[in-house]
C-alpha cells in the first residue's frame, strides 16, 4: 500500500479555496480544472477532489441538506473551517496567497476596485495588494454559492452582478472575506443594498425604503423595487447569510 503522504498547510489551504470557489457540482476528478491543479501538487484528482469536498461536512448547509461529506474531515481540515469562521479575511488572505505559491498564479484582477483606493508607498502598496486578494476570494465564493446568479432577479449575466457585502467593509475586517457576510445580487439591487434602500427581514424577505415610495414612480422602479417588496430571497448552495449580519444591515445601514 502506498504510503499516505500528509497534506501541508499551503495544500489544505488551495483545497479550502477550490470548495468555496466551485460549483459543488464540478468538485470531481473529471473536472479540467481539478486535474490541472492535481498535476501542479503531485496529487491524483480525486485525492484532490476529495479534499475539498470533505469541507462539506463541516459547512452548516450542506448538513441542514442532508449532503454528507466523505467522512475523512482531519483535525487539520477542522482547524481551518473554524479558523475562517473566526477571521474570514485573515484565511482568504493566507489561501490566495498559498495558492500563488503552489501554482505561480494569481487571482483574476477585479472589475471593481473602488473600495480599496489608490495605493501611495510601499505600506499602501501592501495592504491594496492584500485587500485585492481578499475581495477577489470573496466575489468567487459568494459567485459560486449562488451558482452564478442574483438571489432577487435570477439574473444570470456575471457583468451584471456583485458579491455584496451585508455589514459594509469599511466596518469589519474579519468579516471582508466572509462568504457568509455576502449577497449576490444584480447591479441594481447591489447599490440599492448598499445604500440603505432595501433590506431584508427576519424571513429574508424585501423590505423597501419609504425613500422609495414616491407618488409617481418611473416604470423602472416601480417594476424592479416597490413591486418587489416581500419577495424572498433565493438562499445560496452554501454559506447561506448570517442573520446577525443581516440583523446589523437592518438597523445601522436601512433607512
């Protein structure tokens, strides 16, 4: 029998980020890009596969769903589901930046940068650097929970959607990469969300802003927003939204 080699920490970390970024439908031996990643870490696809699909056993949804994982979670595989509970940014950070070392790629540049500012010496330099990587793991993982598409609109078209953020960014570093701290919702919606003209309540169901609620509203925001009230949100296939999260969205950004 072959002897098991141990997965280091650079490997649990790259497997970590394959189960928040795929689609749980493609974590299998076949998938191209599992193969390609197995070549790079002297691993076999299904060993890598396996791995990652293991972090299922511990993710709150895939249990509330009855999808059991493989039965083979480690207390190094633990260890880091409840490090990224406890600081989402910090592991998001670590996993891209393993995943850079381990493969000598880097995450896609993001389409929206607006939050991070432009970077002035070399400290700057740093922390945009760090906060591209972070925002960058974040959009793939809440793209690939809510398979790709808005949680209000179902629209499908990824130009056309943001992985939201529930408590602001400026608010919560720890919380910056938390999947569980996100939305994807259509560019209409994400702003609206943002701006405290929508939210949802306990039941995850569309609240809108009286701000909204004008006499003659135009056709668009009648349609898209006012008749929209109530709607219920489309919960992810993973890290559904914490309801303290949105308990926060509520009460200090709603109005």
């Amino acid at each position: 029998m072959a002897k098991r080699i141990p997965w280091s920490q650079d490997e649990l970390l790259v497997a970590f980020r394959l189960y928040c970024r795929t689609p749980f439908g493609k974590l299998h031996q076949h998938n191209p890009e599992i193969i390609e990643l197995s070549s790079i870490l002297g691993r076999t696809p299904s060993a890598v596969a396996m791995k990652a699909c293991n972090f299922a056993s511990l993710d709150p949804v895939q249990q509330a769903r009855n999808i059991a994982g493989l039965g083979n979670v480690s207390q190094d595989d633990r260890k880091l589901w409840e490090a990224f509970e406890a600081n989402a940014e910090a592991i998001a950070a670590d996993a891209e930046a393993a995943f850079a070392r381990l493969t000598g790629l880097t995450t896609s540049p993001l389409e929206d940068e607006g939050e991070l500012g432009l970077p002035q010496g070399a400290t700057e330099i740093m922390r945009v650097v760090r906060a591209r990587l972070v925002q960058g793991f974040f959009r793939a993982t809440v793209m690939a929970s809510y398979e790709y598409r808005c949680a209000l609109s179902d629209i499908a078209v990824p130009q056309l959607l943001n992985a939201s953020h529930i408590i602001p960014w400026k608010i919560s570093v720890e919380r910056r990469a938390d999947p569980r701290n996100g939305l994807l919702l259509n560019a209409l919606y994400d702003r609206a969300f943002d701006r405290g003209l929508i939210t949802f309540d306990e039941s995850l169901r569309l609240v809108v802003s009286r701000r909204l609620q004008t006499d003659f509203p135009p056709v668009l925001q009648r349609q898209s927003l006012l008749e929209m009230a109530g709607k219920s949100l489309r919960l992810p296939f993973r890290f559904a939204p914490d309801p303290k999260a949105m308990a926060y969205h509520r009460e200090n950004v709603f109005s």
